[in-house]
C-alpha cells in the first residue's frame, strides 16, 4: 500500500498510557491509515527520527466562545498560538461564562456586558439557544473541533436576570427548561463559576438540581468553585456533595490554590477528591500549567459591589462613600462560608495575594495600553495614587473591559513543585483557560 504522507521513524506517545515507541505514520487523504513500519511506502515523506508525534490535543477548559463566531481567519489568527501547539479540540461554556441560552433581549443585553473582557467588536449575536449558537458556528467555519457545556451564568440570567438570592418556583422551572433544552442541543453538560455574578448568588440546592437534569441525560457537571484561598477546602466538599447527591460526575475546573499562605492545602485537596473517587463519585479536574491565573479585573471587587453587573459597579465606584466601603472589605474582610449568603464573599484576591501580584492583562482603550503587564501597585506609583483608586479609575474609564493575572497561584513564579502535584495525578489533565482575546 503506498500513501499519500508517510511519517517515517517518529517516537509515538499515542495517548493510551503506554510509554512512546517507534514507529511510522502513513497518511491517506486526511486521515491517519495505519501505524506500523512501511519502510518508504509514501509519495510525500517525512523524517521524524528526532519528532514526536502525538494525537491532537483535547483543551477541555477554554473561553473562546465569542471568537468562534468570527470569520475563520480571524479565528484561526486569535488561536495561532493553541494551534500551533496542537490543539484540535476545544471545549467551551467553562466557568459558567458564554453566549448561550439566552432567552430574550434583556438577557442578551446582560450577558454583553458580563461578557465585554471576551467580546470582539465584530461579534454580531444571532442566537438565542445553545443549538441556534452551535449551527451558527459550524456553519461559519472553525479551525478545530468545537464542544460546548451549558454555562450556568446565561441561564440564570434568562430567568431572574442578576437579581440575588434564590429563585422562585417559576424562575427554577424556567432554568431547569433551559438546561435540559441545551443537554437536547447537545451540551457536554453544565458548567458554574461560583464567584462570579450571576454564580455566586446560588445556593447549594439551585446548583443540585439543576446537576440532576444533566445527570439524567448523562452529562457532567462542572465548577469553578467557590473560591480558591481561605473557602478553598468547603468549596471542593461542596462540589463533591453535588456529585454524591445527584450522581452526575463532576469536574474541578482549574484546580488551584490562590495566595501562599493557602498552598498548604493542595494536598488536602488532592486527598478529598481521591476519596471521592473510592466513595464512588466520578470526578476529575483540569489544571493550567502556569503560576498564574487570567480573569476579569472586577472579581477583585466584593460580590454586592458587583449586583447589577457592571453599569451598577461604575456608578458604585463613582460614588465617594460607596468607594470607601468597598476599599474597607477588600483590606479588612476575609472569605467566609457560606460565601452566597447577604454578606459572604467567596474570595479576596487582593488580601490572598496582595496589590504586586494582580497585573493588568488587557484594557480596551488605546490610551492606556501603556498600563499592560503592570501590577496594581505600580500602576497606583504611575498614577500618583493607591492602588484601589487607580484600578477603580481605570474600571470606569475602560467601562469595566479590563482583565488580570493573578500570580501566586500554585506557587512562586515559574516555580512548578506545586503545579506537578496536579499536572502528574491520574484524574487530572492540562488546559489553557484562555480566552483567545485580548
């Protein structure tokens, strides 16, 4: 048989387990024919004696959810990186965050603030069910194969907006609808990030049922838990209660843990979710393979600063005396459990890793493009003001579109002890958490 391609030679990891081998690739049209040794059976050859080759890469844990509705090469330009790297696979709707379902043109109005840090300009939103977003991306053309779980946060949002507090009977039927029409639309399952707005004003119940809908349909819940720092170890207890109670296997989104007096308990961690896993639970987890963290800049603010989404944080943070209520809980208030309560806060990023350690990732504007991959601190001595009144400023003149790194994150910078606790467990697997913007 003579192929089209023939990788000749290669060192094999073929994602079974089993250490590399040799071996060679033959290739016909676009797909792999064999593996084996065919000694020069190829029209096309390809030396690989110091490659290796693997199966595509799986990222089971990105946000790239507004960019796939772009032009195929605008896509492929904002994820040449991933590509590059061999991914072929993502999975989107992570950490509660997406596009999908939203049930009418409040939400939509909603979810395009909540989602402005991941949004280019050149999106157009020409859907209202997951199904509708799905089609419309495959028949815009992608550059990878694409799977999406349900975000929890457009599906609060389509019942009782970013109102607190649990829902009514009316508005949990509305959401149980939602998702059980998104699990139809073919979603993975369903994912929440608890502190996050809408996300953070669940309960444990809300959460339970709506993981039920997708157990049923055999799906998988997943979670960015409810903090990462002082709620880090009743966070991941409340995340495996949703899969002793429900049965839907669950999944530790980016297992981490943020500020160093909390790496201590990476192995505490580790330790509840193997005894899970005996207990009969079907649990697993994703990690990044970096010290630091990515997300919007306004989760260093507390969750009632942040009720009503942005438009209401700006005017918050214009206002002399809510501004100063709001600097007093980031220095004097730590996380409590339970974090969805009136006053609960499921996590204080500044307290946990302090004002060095948060730097700017992306802003919006021009103008202050200067202000990029510098840290809260050195913004506040740039500016001639604190580090509070300098981000705060940059939040309302930026319309809340600025992002962070978080650094000590699982450890010192580019220091990976801690990070291999993880990144070698048996229930765990690597992603990117990226965005793909900005």
């Amino acid at each position: 048989m003579q192929f089209d391609l023939l990788i000749e030679n290669a060192s094999v990891v073929d994602g079974t387990g089993q250490p590399a081998y040799r071996a060679d690739i033959g290739v016909t049209a676009d797909r792999i024919a064999a593996v084996g040794s065919f000694h020069g059976r190829g029209r096309k050859r390809i030396d690989a004696a110091k490659l290796t080759v693997i199966p595509g890469i799986i990222d089971p844990h990105s946000h790239a959810d507004l960019i796939l509705p772009l032009d195929p090469a605008k896509q492929a330009q904002l994820m040449r990186c991933k590509l590059a790297q061999g991914v072929t696979t993502t999975i989107i709707g992570n950490c509660g965050l997406g596009c999908a379902p939203v049930a009418n043109s409040e939400a939509e109005k909603i979810l395009r603030a909540v989602n402005s840090w991941m949004t280019p300009d050149q999106v157009e939103w020409r859907w209202r069910t997951l199904g509708d977003y799905l089609k419309r991306i495959e028949n815009n053309g992608l550059p990878l194969n694409v799977a999406s779980l349900t975000p929890h946060g457009p599906v609060r949002i389509s019942a009782m907006g970013l109102s607190k507090g649990p829902p009514s009977r009316a508005q949990l039927k509305k959401m149980r609808s939602l998702v059980e029409q998104s699990m139809k639309d073919g979603a993975l399952g369903l994912s929440t990030g608890l502190i996050y707005p809408p996300g953070m004003y669940s309960n444990p119940e809300e959460l339970k049922d709506l993981a039920g809908i997708v157990s049923d349909y055999g799906g998988i819940y997943t979670s960015h838990i409810r903090g990462s720092s002082e709620t880090l170890i009743p966070a991941v207890q409340e995340l495996l209660e949703v899969g002793r109670q429900t049965g839907v296997r669950i999944h530790h989104s980016h297992n981490e843990a943020v500020g160093r007096n909390h790496w201590k308990k990476i192995d505490r961690v580790l330790e509840l979710e193997e005894q899970a896993e005996r207990d009969g639970i079907r649990i697993s987890f994703d990690m990044f393979p970096y010290t630091a963290a990515a997300t919007m800049m306004i989760a260093i603010y507390p969750p009632w600063a942040l009720e009503g989404g942005v438009d209401q944080l700006i005017l918050r943070l214009k206002d002399i005396k809510t501004r100063a209520r709001i600097l007093r809980d980031i220095e004097r208030k730590s996380p409590s459990w339970p974090p969805w309560t009136e006053h609960g806060w499921p996590h204080n990023l500044v307290k946990a890793t302090g004002w060095d350690s948060i730097m700017i990732g992306y802003v919006e504007g021009r103008k202050n493009r200067k202000f990029l991959n510098r840290s809260l601190g050195e913004l506040g001595r740039l500016t001639g003001k604190s580090p509070f009144d300098a981000i705060s400023d940059l939040i309302i003149e930026e319309n809340g579109k600025v992002s962070m790194l978080i650094f000590e994150v699982t450890g010192e910078r580019q220091q990976y002890n801690l990070l291999a606790k993880y990144a070698t467990h048996r229930l765990g697997a690597f992603s990117t958490d990226a965005d793909d913007y900005g």
